[in-house]
C-alpha cells in the first residue's frame, strides 16, 4: 500500500520546557527509528501545510482559537494556559502545521493520491475540546480532519479509532451528538483527564479499562467491542487517534502493551478499512513519552499501516 508521513519542522519548535515530557524530541525519535528500521525510504514523505483557519473554526470557538494565538509576555519564555500546558512563541505555527497535516492527508487520501497516512506531528490533540485547549493538546487535529471529511468532502460516515492510554474527551465532546461519527477507544480509568466518559452507544465505544491491562485483553475488546461496531457502521474512512503510551514502557500510563500489539490493532483497522472504507485511513501521532518504545511502536504501526 502507499503510505505517507506527514511532519514539518515547525512541529518540533513548539516547547513547553525542558521538564516537559512532551517535548520535541518525541519526533526525532520517531524519524529515528524510521530510517533504522530501514523503511523510512519506502514512505512518501510530505510536507505538513499550515491549516486554514476555516478548518480550525469547524471544530473549536473563537476563544479556543484566541487562547491558541496568545503570545508570550515580553521577557517571558513561556504562557501557561492550564497546568500542564503552555505556550511558547511557535507554538501557533506547530499547531497549525499539525492540524494542517491531518486535513491535507484526508484530502489525498479521498483523492487517491495515497492509500493512508500517518502524521507524525505535535502538538498532540484528543484532549482539546471544542471550548479550550487542555491536557498537552492545542487543536484537536482527528476531530478537525474529520469535520472536514464529513463537511468539506462529502462524505457521510466516518469512524475515529483512539488507542491512547488516556481518554479522548475532547474528541468525544466534538462528536456527542454526531450520527455521522463513530468513535471506538480503550482508556485507562481511572485516570487523566479524570472525566467520566459518556454512556456506550452504537456509535460511542469509548471503554475504560483498568491498570495493568495488557494486551490480551486489549486484543478481546477490539474483537469484542470494536469491530463488531465498525463493521455494523461500514465507516467511509478511518481516523485514528495513535498514542503510544499504554506501551509498557511508558510511565506516564500504567497499561501493558508492547509494538506486537500496536501492529496487531493497525492490521485490524487496515481491514476494516479495506472492507468497508476502499483502504482510507489518517493516522495522527497523540501520546507516547519513552522514547525507544514510542519510536519502535511508531514503527510497528507504520509497517502495519504500509504492509510492509
């Protein structure tokens, strides 16, 4: 399958202080990782273009919009916006060139130009709500990809897939009451953002799942619970959200899974995307904070992703 990343430099200038772990250097260990594992040169890699504000504004208020274009004080390095996010001066540039990635993979996935893409890019985004930016997320780069699948191009059914040891609430928040959407995740609860996620529906198969699950029992639920849903929704293209930090690796999570599992919950997508979607999927780097695990996970999801 042909297969492309999405990245830009300006991705790696958003910072948040040398304390943070989601820090730049999330990206140079996925392009890392890329080039030793010897597939780096079997991608189409692609510039990410900076994001329409119009793409921005389908999915966030204006005063999302105006906390995200807030400028540092003169003098200061940094603008907090809660307490674990902030601001620096590039930080708008990287969170529309993320945002920008996810809409231009969409449009040249439903162009036929690839077959799926992953964006390696940051700032994050499932956290971030409709109303305000939270939890390391600025714009919430899947649900602004989606909206414009569903507005812009057309089409009617789409399904969002979040493998992130921390709950999508901004991403369920933007598709509460939306037909068109099917969100299916797993989380770690309880846990971050320490929200109670809404009731399992026919289109909402967000399920908590305790510490210390592995990835058997991942396995069980996605052949339990998601792709009876999805096959059920015959989505027209597939988004996924793709944290890596259930890895068990990752100290900021307490979950179990290892790269075998992240290849195995990719080759799951990729088939339901084949069956029902003609193979369209965008990929969209979330969590992740070790950097050996995120970067070989990035790597098992992309051979996946490429059936390499």
């Amino acid at each position: 399958m042909s297969t492309a990343i999405y990245s830009h430099p300006d991705c790696q200038r958003h910072e948040m202080g040398e304390w943070h772990p989601e820090a730049p250097a999330r990206l140079q260990a996925i392009a890392d990782q890329l080039i030793n594992s010897h597939i780096d040169d079997l991608l189409d890699h692609r510039e990410a273009p900076l994001a329409d504000m119009a793409d921005i504004a389908r999915n966030h208020t204006p005063n999302a919009i105006a906390i995200v274009q807030t400028q540092p004080h003169e003098g200061d390095d940094y603008y907090p916006i809660d307490g674990d996010t902030c601001l620096n001066r590039h930080s708008l540039q990287a969170a529309l060139r993320a945002a920008g990635a996810a809409v231009a993979a969409t449009n040249a996935v439903i162009d036929g130009e690839i077959d799926n893409a992953f964006c390696a890019i940051r700032p994050p985004g499932h956290h971030a709500r409709p109303s305000a930016p939270q939890g390391f997320c600025l714009f919430n780069n899947v649900a602004i990809a989606a909206k414009h699948a569903l507005d812009v191009r057309g089409l009617q059914r789409v399904a969002i897939v979040d493998f992130d040891v921390h709950h999508g609430n901004g991403t369920e928040e933007a598709f509460r009451d939306e037909p068109r959407v099917l969100m299916a995740s797993f989380f770690q609860h309880p846990f971050y953002p320490y929200v109670d996620p809404l009731p399992i529906t026919a289109n909402r198969i967000n399920v908590p799942v305790p510490a210390h699950t592995k990835g058997d029992m991942v396995r069980q639920l996605v052949c339990e619970r998601w792709l009876p849903a999805l096959n059920a929704f015959k989505p027209q293209m597939i988004f996924i959200s793709a944290g890596f930090d259930a890895h068990r690796e990752d100290d900021m999570g307490g979950m179990g899974l290892v790269e075998a599992d992240y290849a195995w919950m990719t080759e799951k997508m990729v088939e339901v995307a084949r069956r029902h979607a003609g193979g369209r999927i965008v990929s969209c780097l979330e969590g992740g904070y070790n950097l050996s695990a995120l970067g070989r996970s990035v790597v098992a999801h992309v051979k996946a992703l490429a059936e390499i």
